[in-house]
C-alpha cells in the first residue's frame, strides 16, 4: 500500500546523528540503534553484520548501544544508566547480563529470572524478555574524568 | 563482543507498518555538587512493511459434486500475516495436475456480508484489479471459488482446486524490497511468505444412483380392479436414490399409455398434488406425458410421483 508518505523522515535523520551530552554536566551519553543483516560474502557464504538503520520490519534483531564518557574533570558516583524499552521492541538479553530490568514501567528492579508476573487468573509465572519495560546498569565504581565505556542490550522489532 | 544469537521468528503481524521506534537513554550520577540527570540523544526507526500472506481452504474436507453440477461451492481463507493494510489479487486454478478432472470455473466471489456462507445475490463477485480487497493486518477474508462438473466423471473422481492470493504491492523472495510502497511512508519488504500464499481444496464426486419402481392400481367403474374402458389407473413411481451423496435435479418423466386419457390436475408429488401446468411447481403435464422435477434428493431418500390415466 502506498498511503501518506510523512514528514518525519527529516526529523529521523537529524536525530540520527546529533549527539547529546547532558546540559551543563560533564557527562556524554550516545545512543546507537543497530540491525543485524544477513549478507552473502563474495565467496557465497553468509555472514551477520550491523547496519545502522532507517527503516526495519518485525522480526529484525537490534543491538542497542549506549556509550557513556566522562568529559568533565571530576569523578561521578553511583553512575546509573536506564534505558526505557521502546514499546514496540521485545528485550532479546544483553552480552554480560550485567543488567538489572524491570517489567512494571521502572517502578521495581531486579535480575529477570527473580521477577514473577501475577496473571489476570491470578496465577503467578516467570517473568520472561518480552516482559521488560526497561533495562538499567548500576556501575559499582566511580567514574573518573575521562573514562568511558558502552552498554549493550539486544532487542528483537515486534 | 556481541554474541549473535539465532534469528527468532517474525512475530505474527507485528508492530504496524510506519510506527517509529524511539530509543532514548538515560543517566544520574552524583556529580560534585550533588545528583544529576541527563539523557542522551533520540535514536529513531521506522517499521517498515512486511508483505506476508496465507491461504487456507476451509472446507473441512473434500465438498461433494456429482457430473454435470452447477455451483459447487469451495472456501477459502485469506489472511493477511504481515503489518500494514494491503491489497491481495486472487488466482483460482481449477486445472491442477494429478487430479482426476478439471472442473470448469465460474467465478470467485468476496464474502462481502463477513458470514462464512456464501450468499447469491448478497456477495459480490471478485474481479482482479477492481475489487482486490484491502485485509488490515492479522485479520482474514473469505473467498468463494464456484465452479461447474463436467459431465463425463466418474463416481469417487476428485478434482484440486486452489486459490492464489499476493500482495498487490509487490512479490518476490524475503527480502525484496519496495523503496517508498509501504504503509505509513516507509519501505514494504517481502516477508518468509514470499508475499504469496496458495491452498487446495478438493471437490470429490459422490456415487448416487435412483431406481425407479413403477406399479399401477386400477378401479373399474363398478367398484372392481377389471381393466375395462371407463377404468382409472393410478400409476406410482417410486425413485429410490442410494449410494452416498446426493442425486441433483432428479426429473421423473412417463408417457400417457396408448389408449388411455390423462386425468386432469392427477399429478401427486409426495402426495402433495402438483399443477398440470409448466409453472413455478414441479409438475406439468404437455399433452403427451406428465413430469416431475423433484429437485435434489440425497441418497436414502425416495420420492413418489402418481398421476391418473382412463382407459379409452
């Protein structure tokens, strides 16, 4: 189907490639959507590789990156990165599973395979990845100025 | 390192075509002079189309013909499996190989009023190109294909029958991708359907045969069973259909004998007597014989035709 082509394109791709770093804090955060493609080497066989994409459809897998860094010239404490879970995106686990999530809107944190889901019967199951609604990293350590470093988390498009 | 796990399986229609997908991240930290709070830049996607489609027959088996039958009746469901609206043009095959028999094709027609049965008069006739008709996602559309037996089959002959349903935007292996067709301003890519779906149904002749029985009673005008002139025979055909499925259009025809006189309006279908002319009931009388169009009898089933004759 061909309907209404919108105006948004523009306002993607200017999002795109701006990067923000706090107002007036010495602390930059970058945001990076990825999309793994299969693609065929010259030599016939197959192989993943990232794209940043435009456009994707359900059942693309997506890498999240956060990249973090500090370019102030003194330490932050208690470091603490959140991401909310597009709403049309179901969580697919992260690389170290160094996270902690929360499957009622960021009002309750904690390792998925501990969080519990109450049924509309009232019966009580794991909580499962298509149930998170947000994902966090508690960095244990302080972060000293200049230093830097990413966040990953996979999601797959619904 | 990112450890790429296998791809999973599309969700069923998904998120619809043309939604953005925005991810933003957050961060607080105590700075030196106390917490703070920030968020990083907004990444955003567009979904794009996925073009995937599926055909089922949904006659629940094999749908009963007999040779020379007009308006077997076969359904099929058509749903749209991917995430945006889209239009599907329809094929019907009625020469499938490895069958029995082809049946001729009437017409395919769109279950306009949504009940599962096909109504004559009430649903429209499809015609590809002028009323493919648009499917939202995840949602389905009955199809009727409507066809003619020929003749010549023999009985437990089956005949394959599908119907072909593409997206109108575009077909091709997963992956081919229209720039700018898809809903909501993005692209439509072709899904693991191909964008193309086909079902068979079956249509399978049913044995039916009919025995006609014929006796006669006669009363002589003298309260006697003598065959003098002045006599009435009334003659009763018995058509006893048997075998499985259903002997359509079933016709009892006789001639008046030599030598007798038909008695008007005698003519009894069931007992139920009949109008001696050819009009909206199912008897007629046309000077030589009488006959009985006694419609579509299932097999178990007999119909009785009378009628009275005077011996000259």
């Amino acid at each position: 189907m061909r309907p209404v082509r919108s105006a948004l394109m523009l306002a993607v791709t200017a999002a795109l490639s701006s990067t923000a770093s706090i107002a007036a804090t010495p602390l930059q955060l970058k945001s990076d959507v990825f999309v793994e493609r299969q693609v065929v080497r010259s030599d016939g066989s197959n192989a993943v590789v990232l794209e940043k994409p435009n456009m994707v459809t359900p059942g693309d897998n997506l890498v999240f990156v956060v990249r973090y860094k500090n370019i102030g010239g003194s330490t932050a404490n208690n470091f603490v990165v959140t991401n909310p879970l597009p709403p049309a995106v179901a969580f697919n686990g992260t690389s170290d599973d160094s996270e902690v999530v929360s499957i009622d809107g960021g009002k309750s944190w904690g390792n998925l395979d501990v969080l519990r889901i109450t049924k509309a019967d009232g019966k009580i199951r794991a909580a499962v990845r298509t149930d998170v609604t947000h994902i966090k990293w508690n960095l244990n350590q302080p972060l000293n100025a200049g230093a830097e470093g990413k966040l990953i988390f996979r999601g797959i498009v619904k | 390192m990112l450890v790429f796990a296998t791809s999973q399986p599309a969700f069923a229609a998904g998120t619809i075509a043309g939604t953005d997908i925005q991810n933003i991240a957050e961060a607080t930290y105590d700075g030196p002079s106390g917490p703070v709070t920030g968020q990083s830049n907004t990444v955003t996607i567009k979904v794009d189309e996925l073009l995937n489609v599926t055909v089922a027959s949904t006659d629940g088996g094999d749908v009963s013909t007999s040779p020379g039958f007009v308006g077997n009746v076969q359904k099929y469901r058509v749903t749209n499996t991917g995430n945006g609206d889209e239009a599907f043009a329809l094929t019907a095959n009625v020469a499938s190989g490895g069958d029995d028999f082809d049946p001729t094709f009437q017409k395919m027609v769109i279950d306009t009023n949504n009940n599962g049965v096909y109504d004559p008069g009430v649903d429209a006739d499809y015609i590809a190109g002028t009323n493919d008709q648009v499917i939202s996602p995840d949602q389905s559309k009955i199809f009727f294909i409507i066809t003619t037996t020929p003749s010549g089959v023999a009985n437990l002959n089956r005949a394959e029958v599908s119907l072909t349903a593409v997206a109108v935007t575009g077909t091709g292996a997963a992956g081919t991708t229209f720039t700018g067709a898809g809903q909501g301003g993005g692209n439509a890519v072709v899904g693991l359907t191909t964008a193309s779906g086909t079902a068979s149904g079956f249509l399978a002749v049913q044995s039916v045969t009919v025995a006609l029985t014929k006796t006669a009673v006669i009363s002589d005008p003298f309260g006697g069973s003598r065959a003098v002139p002045g006599s009435i025979i009334t003659y009763s055909i018995a058509a006893n259909v048997t075998g499985s499925g259903t002997m359509n259009n079933l016709t009892i025809t006789d001639p008046i004998p030599a030598g007798t006189a038909y008695e008007i309006g005698s003519i009894t279908l069931q007992t139920a007597g009949l109008t001696d002319a050819t009009d909206a009931d199912a008897g007629n009388y046309n000077g030589t014989r009488v006959s009985v169009a006694a419609g579509n009898v299932p097999a178990g089933q007999t119909r009785t035709v009378t009628f009275k004759v005077k011996i000259q």
